[in-house]
C-alpha cells in the first residue's frame, strides 16, 4: 500500500468516526476527493472484514426505523447487498465506527496508538495529519470533562477526605431536577468512557456531568455515619472491583513530557488522589500506584500509546508486546485493504 492510498483510508475512517459527519458514500468521496467507485468498495471491505464489522453500522435516513439494520442486511444477503452496493444503491447511508464496542485483542489492533502512529510518522517523512490523529490516538476520542465538573470533583475529594457533607442539584436519567445531600464517600472514572462517578453513604452511586449546580460542602449536617465498607475498595481502578482478588502495585513512566498530556494525566487520576504517586525523574514522569482492576488498567494505558511504557508489573509489559506482535501479524497477514 502506498502512502497516498494510506493517506485516503486514514482520511475516510476519521470522517466515519466523526460523529460531526454526515457520513454516506457521496459526502465521502466529495471531502476526499477520490471516486464514488473507490469509497464504495471502501466500505464493502469494511463490512467483509471480520473485526472492522463488529463496530460498523449504516443507518438508512430515508428509513432510520427499518426493522434489520444495514449491517444486518448484508449478513442475509451478502452477495446481493455486495452488488446492490457497488451499484450505488447504499450511497445515501450514513455509516458509523466506533472503536470502543471492541473486545481488549482488536481493540489494541485498531487503536494502534504506539504502532500505527510511529509507523506513520516514518512513512517517507509523510505525517497523518493532525484532524485524523483520532483514528489513531484513542486517548483524544474520550467524553471531554468541564472545568465545572473538575471544580466539582475537587470538592467532592476534599469532602471525602475531611468526612464532610455535600450538597447539589443533580439531573437524572430522564432529566428531572433533583436536590440531593449526604456524605460522599468514593469517587471513580469509568475509564472507557471517561465518565466521573461518585458514592454517598446512602449507597447512590451519581454521574459527575450530570450535577447541575456548583457543589457546596456542609460542615454541620450531622454525624459521619458508621459504614462497614471492604477496606480494600480504596484501591479500586476505575469502576471495577473485587473483594477477592489483592492490589497489585503499578509503575510506568510517562516518556512524552508535553504539557497538555501530562495534565491529561493528571486529570485521568485525580481520584486517587492521595494514594498513588506522580513524579518528575530526570526527564520523565513516572505513575505508581497499588491497584485492584488491571483490566480497566490498562484499557486507560492503551489509550496513551506510545506515550506510556509500563515498568512493573513485568507480565503486564510481556502481555502488551505480545498483543502489539499480533496487532503487526495481522496487518502483515491482512488482504483487506490490498486491492484498494
């Protein structure tokens, strides 16, 4: 595959992914620049292939309540819709990727944020560009946090610590306007989705994004209740946990020292706050941490790509460039994109 070739996939799976973009075939081809042809028989590749299939879907605008969903239509009649597709019948169909639905294997394949990233920028001194880094960097492809929402947190986390209550409006699920107070007791992210969630003694469990109003302590509402909590549930990463298994400790070294990803970074573990290390050594930055959901760990760690090496645990590094081996063996086995 030459560059321009890559160049041109690059560009059409950044704009599937946008969801800012009416993605159907002739909106495609127009904001590349290439032929109806070309992105027709793009997208059939797409849905022939195994993994890129299983986060692909097309919605009909002319029918968007159809019974079967596109995706579902082509695994009926996958030679019919194949040709109905190359014929244009589907031009109009507004197509979508979303990489996160992926199991951990394909996941890292298709993130590719240390491979395919460095791989693109040696491509003859051919750089992606900067608006489809995204493709690549899923650490750019997570729900944005107000500053707001951070000042919320913060006092939220100084409420934990100083055993004091809060107050706040909250909106729910179905947008009805609540007053809620108590006294919060825990504060995670959902690292898939970067989603900020919080606990009170009462055993809520609310969304940070979802508070309406600025959160205000209370010094004098009462006793701290007694609560019975698992003491190992302070080493919780993300929003897994389990009593049974045992923290394990965490080092990596943060080798990309730019400014906007090191506060990224400290963003991401604001709530562990208090428990785990971040540091400046020489000229990188270092993470350590004692943790429960390694899962969740490191689904975080792909999102920084090459920017993060992991040090300890010494099998979580030997998982990650086993997984990076077979992401390179299946691009070097791959007939996907060979007639393209």
């Amino acid at each position: 595959m030459n560059t321009h070739t890559f160049d041109i996939i690059s560009s059409l799976l950044s704009l599937i992914k946008s969801e800012d973009f009416e993605s159907n075939i002739t909106a495609l081809s127009s904001s590349c620049e290439i032929p109806l042809g070309f992105t027709r028989k793009f997208i059939l590749q797409m849905m022939n292939n195994t993994i890129l299939s299983s986060c692909l879907d097309g919605t009909d605008p002319d029918n968007p309540d159809q019974e079967n969903s596109v995706m579902e239509l082509f695994s009926d009649e996958k030679e019919q819709f194949s040709a109905e597709l190359l014929a244009g019948k589907y031009d109009d169909v507004i197509w979508r990727l979303d990489l996160r639905i992926l199991n951990h294997d394909d996941d890292q394949m298709l993130g590719l944020s240390a491979l395919e990233y460095g791989a693109l920028q040696n491509l003859s001194g051919t750089e992606l560009p900067l608006k489809h880094s995204s493709v690549f960097e899923q650490k750019d492809n997570i729900t944005k946090i107000s500053k707001s929402a951070r000042k919320n947190q913060e006092i939220i986390q100084n409420a934990i610590s100083g055993k004091h209550a809060i107050s706040f409006l909250y909106r729910d699920v179905e947008g009805n306007l609540e007053s809620h107070q108590g006294f919060p007791i825990n504060i995670f992210t959902n690292v898939s989705d970067n989603w900020v969630y919080f606990e009170l003694a009462n055993d809520y469990t609310y969304r940070l994004d979802r508070i309406t109003s600025a959160v205000k302590e209370i010094k004098d509402y009462g006793p701290f209740p007694v609560i019975t909590d698992d003491p190992k549930k302070k080493y919780m990463w993300g929003s897994y946990y389990d009593a049974r298994i045992e923290p394990e400790h965490v080092k990596i070294v943060v080798t990309d020292i730019n400014p906007n990803l090191i506060q990224k970074i400290r963003n991401d573990i604001r709530h562990r706050e208090g428990l785990c290390k971040f540091y400046q050594e020489g000229d990188f930055y270092y993470y350590e941490d004692d943790i429960i959901g390694m899962t969740e760990f490191r689904r975080w760690l792909r999102g920084y790509g090459s920017s993060i090496q992991v040090i300890e645990p010494a099998y979580v590094r030997e998982e990650i460039i086993a997984s990076a081996n077979k992401a390179l063996l299946y691009y070097a086995m791959s007939d996907s994109w060979k007639d393209l």
